[in-house]
C-alpha cells in the first residue's frame, strides 16, 4: 500500500513538473502583458512572428538591469529602444507589470517604481493590456477583460493608451511615425547612448527641421553637425548617392494645420532594417542578412571631413577631393586669411564687392546678377520656399535686396536664401545647381563686352542682307518649276489622286498597302489644300511634338496630319528611318500610319483619321463620359491590352511604347481603341529585357517608378503606364484630379479602397448600372498588379490579357504601392499630397527630362 502511494505521489509531481514547464514556456512565449500578469528579470515575451522580444537586459561589461527590446533572433542582443534608460537597476529583482492605475509601470526589487508610462488611463478603463507588435512597437491600450490576439485593436473600447514609437531611444524602425510641426520648428527625435555600454541619453540627438523644406539633422549638444538637405518628395537632395529606389520606403504625409510626418515602410515586411544614431554622433541605416548573420551597413553620416556641418564657414565651399578642401565661392574671399592659410576655416569668407541693390521709392533698383554653382549641396535655413516657376523666382531674389541666393530644385520648386550661405558642400553629380547673387562688376568689363557685341551683330547683319538678296535673286529662277512640282494634286474621273501623291488616294482600313518598300509621300501643297492652309477649324489638337490637322483629300478620303515642330532636332534622313519602321507596325488596335510629307524644315506624319478623337475626349468629360458604358470600356482595355502585347511581343521589332496615356488612345467611329504616337517609342532586340537612359521622357503620373526615377525601362514600364490608364478607365478620373484629396493620385487612392476591402468603390457612378461586378473587380485586380513599385513584380502583357478574358485563373494578390506621389508644393497650403504629382495642367507630353 505504502510503495503504490509513493508511486501515485512521483507520477503526480512529475505531471505537475512536466505541466508547469509547459506554462512557463506557453508565458514566455505570449506578445502582450495583462493585469495581474508580469515579466520578472530573467523573462521575456515574444512578438506575434518572432520577430522582437521584450525583458530585462544589462549592456556589456555592465551590471545595471535595463528593460528593453531587441531583436529576437540576431545575435549579440541589439536593442533598439530602451525604457528606464536613466534610471537602471542594479539588482535581479526587477518586475515589469501593469498597476494598478493601467500603466505600465517598471519596479526595482524593493518595490519602488522607477519607470511608468505615465499617461493618464479613463476612469473605468483601466484594465489595460501592453502588447508587443511585429514592428517592435510596445502598445499600452485599455479595453475588455477578454482581449485576445483576434481582437480588434482600434476599436473604441481598445483604444491607444501609449506607445513605446512615440517614445523612441536612438533607433527609427520602420512603421515609426516622426512627427513635426512647421509652426513649432526642429524637433529632436533621438538621443543617442552616452557610450556604447551606457544607455542613458548621450550627447547626440537626432530629429527633423520642417522650415522650408523638412531635413534630418544631427546636433552635438546644441549644436548641428550633419543634415541631410532638403526632401524634395522622393530623396534628400544633401545625400550623395541617395536614390529614390534605394529610399523606397520614405513618404512624407500631410496632417492638416502645418503637421507632417515621416514614415518608412518595407516592401518585404520580414527585412530587418533600422536607421541608429549610435553613441559617437554616426547616423547608420543597417539591414541584417541572414544569409552570412551579420548587419550591412546601407548608408552611414557623417564619415569625411566635409561632411561636418559648416565645416568651411559662411560662404564657403567643401570638396572633399580638393587640396585644401575649403575654398570660397565665386566673389568671395577668406574673412581672415592668416587663420585660413592654417587650415582654420571656420571664420568663413566675405564678399570682394558690395550687392548695388538699392531701394528707392517703393521700388528695388538692382545691378546684381547671379553666378552659377553646380552639383552642390544646398545651403541650410533656406527662407522661402514656394510654387512658381524658375524665372519668377529669380526676379523674387533680385527684387529683395537682402536675397543671397536662389535655386529651383524639381519637386520643391523654388528656394531663396536671405542670409549667410552655410554648409555648402561640393558634390561630384548628385548636387543641385545653386545661383548665388554677385554685384554686376564682378561679371568683368560688360561695357566693352556690350560694345563688342553691338559691332559685331550689324556687320552679321549686313552680311546676311546682301547673302539674302543674292539668294532670292537666284532663286526667282527656279520658282515656276517649283511651283509646278508642288502643284494642288488634280482629281482623276476615276477618283484616284494624281501622281503627286505616292500610291492610292484611299487608305480606307481594309485597302492593300502600297506596293514596293517605300512610304506613300504626299507634296507640300496637297497637305496645304487638304487642310485648308492649316487652319484652326481644322485643328484637332496640340501635344508636345506640334498640332495636329484634320484633312480631307481631293478624292474624298479624310486623314490626320501631324506637324512636327521645328525645334524638335530631328534631320530628314533619321526621320525618314523612323517612319519606316512606324510603317511596318499594322494590328487593328494600332494608329495605321499612311504616308509623310518631308519638305525643307517641314516635317508632317499622315495618319488614318479616328472621328471620335482620343479616350481622354470622351473619359474625362463630364457630358461624354456616360456614352462609355462598361461593355465599351471593357473593350477599350482589351484593345489597348492587345496593341501592346503586338508592340511588345508579336510584332517583328519588339517596341516599348513609353508614353502611354488616355490621349494616345484614339478611338474608330465604333470606339475602338488604337494606341497612337509612337515618337517616344524605343526598339528592344530579341533577347534585350531592359535598358537604361539619361533622357527621361514620357508623362508623369503614367511612368514607372524606375524608369521616372533611374531612367531603367524595360517592356514593363509600359505595364505600369497600362495599370493607371486601367484605372482611369473605371473610376472615369484623371490620375492627377486625386491631388486636391488625402491621396496623391489614383494609385493611392485604389490602394486604400482594395485593400479595406471597398474596391468596388472605385467604378465610376456613371455605369454603375451596366458593369458586371466580378469583372470590373478583377479588372481594378489586374490593374493594382500591374502599377507595383518592383517590374518584377508586374505582370507581362500575355498574362495580362489571359487574367483579363479568364475568369478562371487565379490572380496573386498585389503589394501595397510605395510610390503614389511625384512631387511636393511648399507654397500656401504645403506639402498637400495633391501637389506631389509633377505633371502639366493639360497633361501634355514631358518630352526630355536629364537623368542623374
């Protein structure tokens, strides 16, 4: 009896052994902290995806007990945030728990609190929960008794009590909102370790200046030591080397009432990244690679000598390749040039002349004028920032006679400097240009220049003068045969147009081609009389490369004549090429090109007439829109969808379209889509899958992220352009009229309502009782794929059409796009995301814009 009790007494302490360790391990394995619950030094909890973990910890080489959290599954414990940094523990016996109050609250093994929240919980509402996010965010909220990991935790009764991200130490990880206020100025975010084994708060801080245009600063003590220039909506135009792709995930968003905030998201959520103002004042954005378990180190400030904030003084400039590395600007001079000469260069330099600007009358009497400064880094403390063009901005400047300088920097527009230039920094390419104001005296001798210049324009111009006469005397000879050379084309009984005119008169859709190789070229002044001499009630409309007639030749056929502009550069024999290989392009969802006409500096394309104009004539009009049913806006997509699978994969040159948008949509009398203006297109060779280039041009709002950006485009660039017109087609709005709402453009704006769930919302009201509702929903579905920020990540053309047609297919799910703006307006109401789009009023054609 005696030995069966033993036994029943072993088996049941080792059950209750077994069952406590399997509590304990279920504990440490929880994400949040209840009342009544606590972590002891010695136990830690774990985010949701093992991700960070919360507990007790001591730095190297120390013996005081801090909490805080790391990262779980790198080595070597890195904490990023801190929470009794200055008021350590130095015994085990710490406690992290809820009070009884509902804050968190951090005790020391006598009991006494040392660390709280310290926010003020409802009264009733005190039965709080901390919670340890995926991002590394330790949430406090206050709600019910039976919140659990399915919980909803924005909702009112579990409402946002406090957050260890609004109480960041040294390190900004993604998802962390940094706030500020233009009105209330900088703002200092981090503060760094005060060594690398002591976690109190430390010499260097880290944070955000708003004024002009937002920057991250670093200050030592009260003083800055690196800034990172200006935010132009994309990158930080003071980084040498920063690219918009390799910044993916910075946005900067707009609160109302001056208020804004930066945030950084990852494209692949599980990365590890963090950006850290370690204790010796270093700023480093690191990413951890698992593959060889160690932190890359992606970017890291300051590292040189120029680097040091105003390291060569008012008006001086820092190249760090030069010998001294300190030199005055143009019209400048070193204040003191013994201390100068020793390599003191913090005194800085002074002006040679005194600005003649003078006011008088109300009125600025100014002989000043600018000297131009490339590839530098921007001056800090700029003073105004504001939306107008650049030469407005350069008379602003000349106008104040106390502005230094100016500069016009793409996507803050203009910037003007009314004191000392300071930490002007000379880059290598990534700079920007700066135009710093010089008394006119130091521009050299402009009196004897002037005169120069007078004597020689009257003798070029009386050369020319007898040059011309000569030549229209010879050339008065000549006119009767030129004239009949170029005579109006006569009309044969047969309705076939004369000889003039190179191959048949009807280029109806369904004639033959002319025979032989060569293109049907038409005279002058065939052109001349079918368009009425170019008149205006002839003219369909105006884009970047001319204006564009309508005709109607002698036998009745009516064409489209497009007349280049003659500053486009282009010479006949590279034109001539061009429309060759345009010619060889024939698909029925696809602008048929019929002939040209090549006469000294004149250069027209003759096309086959579309009556019904381009999509945007019909789309984006309140009083058209409605005749564009869903039936018909379907088969719009699904032409433009199979003129671009032609031009990327079944036609014998392979073309990339690159300036695709609703206006190069034209549309048949039976409103059917062809693709048109194919001047931007380019050739890609058979095995080519991407190329690069320094002249950008296309249509912002519809260009890629890496092609508006790197200038890299591939046969996935025009995807992207495809994804936003899809999107245009359904909503009936213009990418660009999303700038006067919460969203930058329809990329945000469809993002929002597919991902709560709302996409549907999208469909323009005016066909909402024709569209069928699964299809426009995997229509707005292929077309979110279609605008994500990685080409990889889009689909091709052939994949497109086969997700359109089949309603069997699986569709994966799209990322959340990262680029939905283009640029920021800083005037009146800045940084409103409805100015971040740079784009025309009239959406006309961005013809070339120089790549860095």
């Amino acid at each position: 009896m005696g030995s069966e009790f033993r036994y029943h007494r072993y088996l049941f302490l080792w059950c209750f052994l077994i069952a406590g360790n399997y509590f304990s391990v279920f504990i440490s394995a929880a994400d949040r902290i209840q009342v009544g619950d606590s972590i002891k030094d010695g136990e830690t909890i774990i985010s949701a995806g093992d991700k960070f973990a919360l507990g007790f910890f001591s730095p190297r080489d120390s013996d005081f007990r801090y909490v805080g959290i790391w990262y779980y599954r790198v080595p070597d414990q890195l904490v990023v945030w801190v929470a009794n940094r200055e008021t350590p523990i130095s015994d085990n016996g710490g406690v992290l728990t809820i009070g009884n109050d509902g804050n968190l609250i951090v005790t020391n093994g006598d009991g006494r609190i040392i660390w709280s929240s310290n926010v003020t919980v409802p009264s009733g509402n005190n039965n709080s929960t901390a919670i340890l996010t995926e991002t590394g965010n330790l949430v406090l909220r206050g709600g019910s008794d039976n919140l659990n990991s399915n919980s909803n935790l924005n909702s009112n009764s579990n409402r946002l009590l406090w957050q260890s991200f609004d109480h960041p130490t040294d390190t900004f990880l993604p998802n962390m909102e940094v706030h500020m206020n233009i009105e209330q100025g900088e703002k200092r975010v981090f503060t760094s370790w005060k060594t690398a084994t002591d976690p109190s708060p430390g010499n260097y801080t880290m944070g955000v200046d708003p004024r002009g245009s937002p920057q991250i600063v670093i200050w030592e003590g009260r003083n800055r030591r690196w800034r990172t220039g200006h935010w132009n909506g994309f990158v930080f135009i003071g980084v040498q080397g920063m690219r918009a792709v390799y910044l993916q995930g910075f946005k900067l968003l707009n609160e109302g009432d001056g208020g804004l905030y930066f945030i950084y998201t990852l494209l692949n959520s599980s990365d590890l990244v963090k950006f850290q103002i370690n204790w010796d004042g270093v700023e480093k954005q690191e990413r951890w690679i698992d593959s060889r378990r160690e932190w890359s180190v992606l970017q890291s400030h300051p590292v040189e000598e120029c680097d040091s904030y105003n390291h060569c003084g008012a008006f001086g400039r820092c190249n760090e390749i030069d010998v001294p590395k300190c030199s005055c600007v143009k019209g400048f001079v070193p204040k003191d040039n013994d201390a100068w000469s020793r390599g003191n260069w913090s005194g800085g330099c002074v002006r040679k002349t005194e600005l003649q600007c003078r006011e008088k009358n109300n009125s600025v009497e100014a002989n000043d004028g600018f000297v131009k400064v490339d590839n530098v880094k921007l001056p800090d403390f700029v003073d105004y920032v504001g939306n107008i063009d650049a030469e407005d901005c350069r008379e602003m400047c000349l106008k104040n006679c106390s502005c230094t300088a100016y500069a016009f920097v793409s996507g803050i527009n203009c910037m003007i400097w009314n004191r000392e230039l300071v930490d002007v920094q000379q880059f290598g390419q990534d700079g920007r240009t700066l135009f710093i104001r010089l008394a006119r005296s130091e521009f050299g001798n402009c009196a004897r220049v002037i005169k120069v210049i007078v004597i020689t324009a009257v003798v070029a111009g009386i050369f020319l003068v007898c040059v011309s006469v000569w030549f229209l005397f010879k050339r008065k000879s000549k006119c009767k045969d030129i004239l009949k050379r170029n005579e109006i084309p006569k009309v044969d009984p047969s309705g076939e147009c004369s000889t003039d005119i190179s191959g048949p008169c009807d280029f109806g859709v369904e004639s033959e081609q002319p025979n032989g190789t060569e293109l049907p070229i038409y005279t002058f002044n065939s052109v001349v009389a079918a368009t009425n001499n170019f008149s205006d009630e002839n003219k369909l409309g105006q884009g970047g490369f001319g204006p564009v007639y309508k005709g109607t030749l002698p036998c009745g056929q009516e064409i489209a004549i497009k007349r280049l502009s003659r500053k486009s550069g282009q010479g006949v024999e590279e034109f001539k090429n061009e429309i060759m290989l345009i010619a060889k392009l024939q698909h029925r969802n696809l602008v048929r090109l019929l002939g040209c006409c090549i006469q000294g500096e004149e250069k027209m394309l003759i096309y086959e007439y579309m009556p019904n104009k381009s999509l945007d004539s019909y789309l984006f009009d309140p009083d058209k829109k409605a005749q564009l049913d869903w039936s018909k806006r379907f088969n719009i997509i699904e032409g433009i969808a199979r003129g671009l699978l032609y031009l990327h994969r079944d036609s014998r040159l392979r073309i990339i379209h690159r300036d695709l948008k609703a206006s190069n949509i034209l549309l048949d009398e039976e409103m059917n889509p062809k693709i048109s203006d194919f001047g931007m297109a380019r050739i890609f060779g058979g095995n080519q899958n991407e190329a690069n280039t320094n002249r950008v041009v296309g249509t912002y709002g519809y260009m890629a992220p890496e092609y508006a950006m790197e200038g890299l485009f591939s046969l996935k660039s025009d995807v992207y352009s495809f994804g936003v017109l899809l999107l245009e087609i359904i909503t009936g709005r213009r990418n660009t009229s999303f700038r006067s709402t919460d969203y930058s453009n329809i990329i945000g704006y469809a993002w929002n309502l597919w991902d709560s769930g709302r996409a549907i919302e999208l469909v323009d009201p005016l066909i909402s009782n024709s569209y069928s509702r699964e299809q426009v929903l995997r229509c707005i579905h292929v077309g979110m794929l279609c605008v994500q920020d990685v080409a990889g990540h889009r689909p091709n053309m052939p994949a497109v059409i086969l997700m359109l047609e089949s309603e069997n297919s699986g569709l994966p799910m799209p990322r959340q796009p990262t680029f939905t703006s283009m640029r920021h307006n800083l005037d009146g109401d800045m940084w409103n995301e409805n100015n971040q789009d740079v784009v025309s009023s009239n959406n006309v054609t961005i013809s070339v814009i120089l790549g860095r």
